[in-house]
C-alpha cells in the first residue's frame, strides 16, 4: 500500500467505516496485516 493509498484508507477507516478508494476494499492488496489494521481502528473508532 502506498503513502496515498495509506492516508485514504486510514481517513476512511475512522470516518465512514471502511469504505475504499479500491473497487475490490482492501482485499485488492492481498495482505492479513493490512485487514486487520483496518479492523483495528474500526473497532477503535466504534
């Protein structure tokens, strides 16, 4: 994930819930680390 990438996902995270800036979310980067940091602050922000 780049730095673009990174602050939108991180932005969209805590604001809408996990929307993306990919059509296919965050399963388009094929990464565990990267799911569950996004899980993580949906939770956190929840």
């Amino acid at each position: 994930m780049g730095p673009f990438d990174a602050v939108n996902h991180a932005l969209a995270t805590v604001s809408t819930g996990g929307f993306s800036t990919r059509s296919d979310s965050i399963a388009a980067f094929d990464s565990w680390a990267i799911e569950l940091a996004v899980i993580g602050g949906m939770l956190l922000s929840g």
